[in-house]
C-alpha cells in the first residue's frame, strides 16, 4: 500500500464512532473524589461536588480496559499498530463543563472521531494525531464535552550518546577571581576594592581601573540592587538554557554592576529601576550563582 | 480581577510518587506513567505525568488562586516537554479577559506550567465569577 493510500484508508475514519453509549464504571462519588484532590494536592470541593477537571475520569475504564469502545476506533489503533505506529501519547485536551457533578450522578458518553492528521514528524517520532470528542450526560442532559487529541507514533530510534542533559558552563576560575568564588561558596558576594583609592570594583580584576593600584580588600555586598539594564534572549538557544530568558544588568547597592538573572518574576516582567534582592540558587548540582529576586511581585 | 492581572506562580515538584499517585486517581493505567522499565521500552526515559494530572493541576492552580466560589467553564490545554520525575514544574498565569455581566464576571486565563525541558503545558481556562460568591482573588 502506497502512503497516500495509507493516509486515504485511516482519514477514512473521521466521522465514524469511537464510543457509542458509553457509561461510567462507577457514579460520581466521594471517594474517587477524595483520593482525585489528595494525589493532585488539589482543594476539596466544599460543596461536594467533584471538581470540574475530573471529567475525563468518569468516563475512563481502567485497569480492565475498554469494554464499551466501538470498533472503528479500535480499529484505526490497529491499523496504525500494524503499520509501526506503535506508541501513543495525549498532546491536547478540551473541556467545556456545564453542570457540576455531584455523587450519585451516573455519567454516560459517546465519542467521534473528529480528525485524522495526515503524517507529522515531531520529536517523539512520526505519526498521526487522531483528535476524539466526546459528549457527556447525565440521564439526557448534557454536562460536558470533551475534546482529546492523541499522537500515535512509530517511536524515533533512541538518540546518539549525547542523551545526558546539557549542563550549563561552568565558570573559569583562576588566581584573579578565585576569592570571589569562594565568597560564592559561603553564600557572600564579594566586591574587591582598592586600597590606594577605596574604589570598589566589579567584575573582580588583579589591579584598579581607576588609578592603578595593585592592591585590594573585599567588600561584601549588602545584597540590595536594582535593574540597571536587561536583555531577554529569545534566540539562539544555547544548550542547558531555555529561552526566552532575561539576563539583567544589577546596580548593587555599592555601586558596581553585574550581569544575573532575576528571579521570582517572569522574564517580561523585568524592568529597568525594578528593586531587587540577592539569593544564591543551585542552578544545578554543584553550581551555585549568585542571583537577584525582585523584591516586588508584578 | 481586571485584565492583564498576573496569578501568583506555583511550583510543584515532580515526584514518581505525584506521576503515579496522579495516573491511578484519574484512572488511566497506561504504563509510561507507573512503570518506568516499560516506559523505556517504549522510548521514554522514564515515567512521565499523564495529561489527566496536568489538567487537573491546571485547575487547581486557577481554584486555588479565585477561591472555592469560582467555576471553570472550560479548560483547554496543550502538551510540550514532559515531566518526568525529579523536575519541577512552575505555573504561572495572566488574565487575558474579564467580562462583567449582571450577576458577576467571566475571566479568560492563559495559563502557561515550564520545567527544566521547556513548557511542560500551555492553556486557556475560563472561569466564572458570581457576583456576591464571597471569594476574595488573591492579588500579588
């Protein structure tokens, strides 16, 4: 079979049932409920009621399977089965909910497939995404619909050895700022400052930019600073970063800048004058950085 | 709640025992989310949350953020990078429409939860305010 003949005999199937009078295994109830909010950390329903994002369970079969699933969407799994499309992953979900649910409530269903793709190649490998959806009631009034998209794949051969995750850079120490690092270490960051003009200086460098001098003591910073400038870096991405990310120049409160992130607020929420304080954060096992939190919530 | 508000952002760290816990609560057996050898079997390096658990994480971050009296109209969402045990996922959500009527407000939330590999999940909620429901939004 041709692909565009593959492709014309599974489009075939949009249109056609994927459940036709389906019925919940069990009534909306307490329990389910209960142990639903408890692994989810999710508030329970003062009022009873099953929490709207529930929808889909009511209507799941299980461990025991899909008794009631009609055959043309088991058989448009087959056929990709058959075909090497092997795996299967949700990649979007729908819902409209129109009535709460109460326990006691007994959910029935039924579901169409709404759309066959035709083949993508995404990351996970390629296949087709195979869009279903399903209409609940309770007895004959609607309570919610249901709208699932599932891609159902030939999984990509696995990756070259370089599966590990990226690791960000680490920084170059050397004599000049190892004193600085080690200020990083014990959660202090150091400002040098010369000792012939009391000029602190960042970042940390063997003589003054000022007058010269060659020697210097440290200050430790107080912590406090505000965004002197920032940039967000959309592209490119460089491996171990996820853009978009903003990458801020700090005025500390002594008077020298630095580049860091700013934490506590998204990257397009960061402004120029915004107030913000210094913590230390493990970006990575064994990697601390000296970051500044905005003081404000945005 | 007005448009262009920002929720306070959520992290939920993302255990095997959430991964699994969440599976078997909303009843979905598939065995990439509890049985980590068979998810390797199949490509995955491991477990990963199924998408009944990240739409009901969805909702529980807008509900807890609007109060008990607020009620999700729709909840619309859309998987990238999985989360797999050990990272963290960070919600984060902005108002993108409120729309007053006689008997309390309808707000639009776009709602966006990153980890370590990039956006986890990107969603839409709409959710109803009734006037008087005694919920007091939470402002940052």
């Amino acid at each position: 079979m041709s692909d565009a003949e593959f492709q014309e005999r599974i489009k075939a199937y949009e249109g056609r049932s994927a459940v036709v009078g389906g019925v919940g295994r069990d009534p909306v109830n307490s329990p389910m409920i209960r142990h639903w909010c408890e692994a989810l950390g999710h508030p329970v329903p003062v009022d009873g009621t099953a929490p709207a994002t529930m929808l889909q369970v009511w209507t799941m079969a299980g461990l025991s399977g899909h008794g009631d699933r009609s055959g043309p969407y088991d058989e448009l799994l087959g056929i990709l089965d058959a075909a090497g499309f092997t795996a299967v992953v949700a990649t979007d979900c729908e819902q409209e909910y129109l009535r709460p649910l109460r326990p006691g409530d007994r959910i029935a269903f039924d579901a169409v497939i709404e759309s066959v793709s035709p083949r993508k190649t995404t990351k996970l490998g390629t296949g087709y995404f195979i869009t279903t959806r399903m209409d609940l009631r309770r007895g004959t009034e609607p309570v919610g619909s249901h709208r699932f998209r599932i891609l159902k794949y030939a999984p990509a051969p696995p990756q070259k050895p370089q599966k590990t995750a990226a690791k960000r850079p680490r920084p170059v120490i050397n004599r000049d700022n190892s004193g600085f690092w080690e200020g990083v270490s014990r959660h202090e960051l150091l400002i040098q400052r010369c000792t012939d003009c009391a000029t602190p200086r960042f970042p940390w460098l063997p003589g003054c930019d000022r007058c010269g001098g060659q020697g210097w003591d440290t200050v430790r910073a107080s912590g406090s600073g505000t965004v002197y400038s920032y940039v967000v870096m959309h592209h490119p991405p460089f491996p171990a970063f996820a853009p978009p990310y903003a990458v801020a120049l700090v005025e500390l409160a002594e008077g020298v800048r630095m580049v860091a992130n700013v934490s506590g607020v998204p990257y397009d929420k960061v402004r120029i004058g915004m107030a913000v304080e210094l913590e230390f954060t493990e970006v990575e096992p064994g990697l601390t950085l000296p970051v500044f939190r905005a003081k404000e919530e945005v | 709640m007005r448009t262009g508000d920002e929720l306070a952002p959520l992290r939920i760290p993302i255990t095997r025992t959430l991964i699994v816990a969440g599976a078997i609560a909303t009843r979905d057996y598939q065995d990439v989310h509890h049985d980590a050898e068979a998810a390797r079997a199949k490509g995955s390096p491991d477990i990963f949350m199924n998408i009944l658990t990240t739409n009901g994480l969805v909702g529980r971050y807008v509900t807890e953020h609007l109060g008990p009296a607020a009620e999700l109209r729709e909840v619309a969402i859309r998987l990238g990078a999985p989360n797999y045990p050990g990272d963290e996922m960070e919600l984060t959500g902005r108002v993108t429409s409120v729309e007053a009527d006689a008997d309390g407000e309808t707000a639009v939330i776009e709602v966006v939860g990153a980890n370590a590999l990039g956006q986890h999940v990107t969603g839409r909620v709409t959710v109803r305010l009734p006037r008087g429901g005694g919920h007091e939004p939470a402002r940052p």
